[in-house]
C-alpha cells in the first residue's frame, strides 16, 4: 500500500471511506497492464493514457476502509495546488504558476477514481504534496487530492471512460472543408459529448481555401442556424484567425476533431510564439501519428487557455444516455412534446412529431439521420 505510511501521525484529521479496489491489485499483472496502457491504444485511434477503468459487474470485489487526510488544517497545509498540463504516462505536469512539476498519482486516489469514474486529467485543478524525507526523490510531486470539475469533455475507449479534458467553458469542434472532408456525424457527436459534459460547443469549418464548391460553407451554416457559433478558418492564410482569437480569449477551451483538420496549425496561428507540431498532410494519411498524441493545455498570452487535443478517429458516446441525444439536437426539442408516445424514441415510432418536422423541412434530413445513426450506434462512426 502506497497510502498513509508516512503520515501516521495524521490520522485524527482522516476520514474512513469505503473503497473498492479491484481484485489482484497487488500482483504485478496490474502495475502491468497499467503501465502497458501508457504505451498501447487500444481502439486504434490516438488516445490518452489516464483512461479509466469503468467498473464492470463482478470486475471489483474487495471493499476496504481506508483514512482519506480531508481536514485542510491538517492535511492540506503542506500541499501545494496546480493545474494539469498534460498527461505523460504515469506521470502528470502540473503548474503551480511558477513552475511545472512531475507528479505521479496517490494511488489510493486512482483507486478512488475507478470508483468515482474521475481519473486525473488534463486541465485538472489538484493538491499535491512534494517528496518528505522518507523520499527516494524529492522533486517529483504526488498527486494527493483533485478539485471538483465543471465542463469535462468525456468518451468511452473501449470499456474505459476517457475524460479528454476538465474544467473547460467550450469545445471549438474543428472540422475541414477538404483532406480530410468534413464527417457532419462528427460533429453532432462532439455536439452532444460537449452539452452532456456541460462545454458550450462552437463549429470551426477549417481549410475553407479548399471549399471549392461552397459545400462546406453550407454545412456550417446548417449550425449557425441552429444558433451555435461558428466560424470558417483557414490556418494559412489567417482568414478567420481573429475571430478565433476572439473566442478563446478570457475562456477556457478544449479543441477537438478529426486529426489533420488543422487544430494545431489554428492555435499556431491564433497565438503569436506557439510552435505546436503540425503533421503533413501526405504523412497524415499514412500512418503517421507523429504530432499531438495527448492533450495538452496551453496558457494563452491573449488571456484565458486552450486545451490541443490529438485526433480521435470515432468518438464514442455511449457514455452519455441514449434518451438525452433527443434534447442535444436543438432543433428536436420543441417538436418532442408533439409525439404520440411519451417515450418516443423518434426512431421507429409512428406519429412522431420529429420526423414529421423533418418532413416538412422544418429539421434538416441530415441531422435527423445523424440523430438515428448515433442512436442506433453510439460507439461507432462511420
Ligand atoms: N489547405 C490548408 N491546409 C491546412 C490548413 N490548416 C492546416 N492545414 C494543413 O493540414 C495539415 C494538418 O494540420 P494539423 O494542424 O497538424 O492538424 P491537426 O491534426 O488537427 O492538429 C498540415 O499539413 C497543415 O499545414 C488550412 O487552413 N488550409
Ligand atoms: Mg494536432
Ligand atoms: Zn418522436
């Protein structure tokens, strides 16, 4: 055990919580698939190493009561507070505003989080203790303690759940109008990952130099109708760069979408200095996955912070309860009412308002099918 040694005498500031850990935590074959996770993606996408384990029936069976130091005059006195820049490995940056340490993660905490389902991750606020004496290394931190999140961005990667980013005010969902083309089931699936999570989702149609037909412009008006903000960019040439620049001032943001569809290269140009690594597009379409490979959070000079995250292929969902997508597609909700059945699913059912809204082009067929779609199969893009 990892916990409470060293800090024996502190025991009347702790509280007794239940914990399950899971069983055989103690064999090496553990440290050994969490160790391996920092080096593997499972589902064939880029992905974070901080997934966690989301509990399956019969998966956790021993409960213990352990002392968790919560008393702030005892315990947290010595702790230091900062935020999580990025995730490496076992291993988590965090920023006190002076400088960045290398922390490693109580591991008591990560069994917590099992339970609690909120592992350590980017844009985390924590509370971690520097090395005491009994120490091998005194400058590498331990994560003690992580702050109650606002606007997390959440998924499912295999059957773990993938927390991609916390404490962010929005998601700029970027897409592209070419290389690769715009997938519009994307984008409603980060629309309802982003509303689920509490993340107000703003649509950015990237390398608009490559809509030659207009396609794409379309597409995003189709959002802006819907009343999202949006915005068309193109990272070259710095068309729409100042509106960006707009956007993520003062906020905190997460920026997602597909790989090569130009996040780094915006965020390169939104903020003078940055020097994010940017892929070829040649390589990109092989197999070269040598640019953003976790996420990670950046101070913006202009004020506020943005979060880079790699390209995620799919995006999962199926996180978020299947009866809340009718009420993330906006412009469904003040048709819901009208449907025969109370628990209408707008899928199969007859006298469906949805659909018959659809019918008369009040909702936009795509949406509609990207509703069915995603309903249908929340863990699957095509
Ligand atoms: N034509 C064009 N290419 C762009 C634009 N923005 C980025 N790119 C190129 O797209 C490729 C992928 O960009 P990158 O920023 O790495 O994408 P990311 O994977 O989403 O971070 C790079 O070769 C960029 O030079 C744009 O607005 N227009
Ligand atoms: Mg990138
Ligand atoms: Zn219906």
């Amino acid at each position: 055990m990892v916990m409470g040694k060293k800090k024996g005498g502190k025991k009347k500031g702790g509280k007794k919580v239940r914990v399950t850990f899971r069983r055989n935590r103690s064999s090496k074959v553990r440290d050994k698939t969490w160790t391996d996770q920092a080096h593997q993606s499972q589902d064939n996408e880029v992905d974070a190493v901080e997934s966690e384990q989301v509990r399956a029936k019969g998966d956790l069976s021993r409960q213990r009561t352990i002392i968790v130091h919560d008393d702030p005059t005892l315990s947290r006195a010595h702790l230091h507070t900062g935020t999580v820049l990025a995730m490496r490995g076992l291993y988590a940056d965090v920023d006190d505003g002076q400088q960045i340490h290398a922390c490693t993660i109580r591991r008591v905490l990560r069994t917590q989080q099992i339970e609690e389902r909120n592992p350590v991750t980017v844009g985390d606020r924590v509370r971690f203790s520097m090395g005491s004496s009994g120490d091998v290394d005194l400058r590498e931190g331990v994560i003690e303690h992580v702050e109650p999140r606002h606007g997390q961005l959440r998924r499912k990667s295999g059957r773990r759940i993938h927390t991609v980013v916390a404490n962010v005010d929005q998601a700029i969902i970027v897409t592209s109008a070419g290389q690769p083309a715009p997938k519009p089931q994307l984008i409603d699936r980060y629309i309802i990952a982003a509303l689920a999570g509490e993340i107000a989702p703003i649509i950015c149609m990237n390398k608009i130099d490559l809509d030659v037909d207009g396609r794409a412009e379309e597409l995003l008006l189709r959002y802006a109708h819907l009343g999202y903000d949006t915005l068309s960019t193109c990272a070259t040439t710095g068309q729409g760069i100042e509106k960006l620049r707009n956007l993520l001032k003062d906020k905190e943001s997460v920026v997602v979408g597909q790989s090569g569809v130009g996040k780094s290269s915006l965020l390169n140009a939104a903020e003078s200095g940055l020097t994010l690594r940017t892929s070829s597009v040649g390589i990109q379409n092989q197999k070269g996955r040598h640019t953003t490979t976790t996420a990670s959070l950046i101070r913006l000079k202009l004020g506020g912070y943005v979060v880079d995250t790699p390209g995620i292929r799919s995006f999962d969902i199926s996180l978020v309860p299947r009866s809340d997508y009718e009420a993330h597609f906006v412009e469904f909700v003040e048709h819901i009412a009208n449907c025969r059945y109370p628990d209408c699913t707008h899928t199969h059912e007859d006298e469906c308002a949805v659909k018959a809204a659809v019918a008369q082009g009040l909702i936009h067929p795509a949406r509609y099918e990207s509703y069915v779609d995603i309903f249908e199969e929340p863990g699957i893009t095509p």
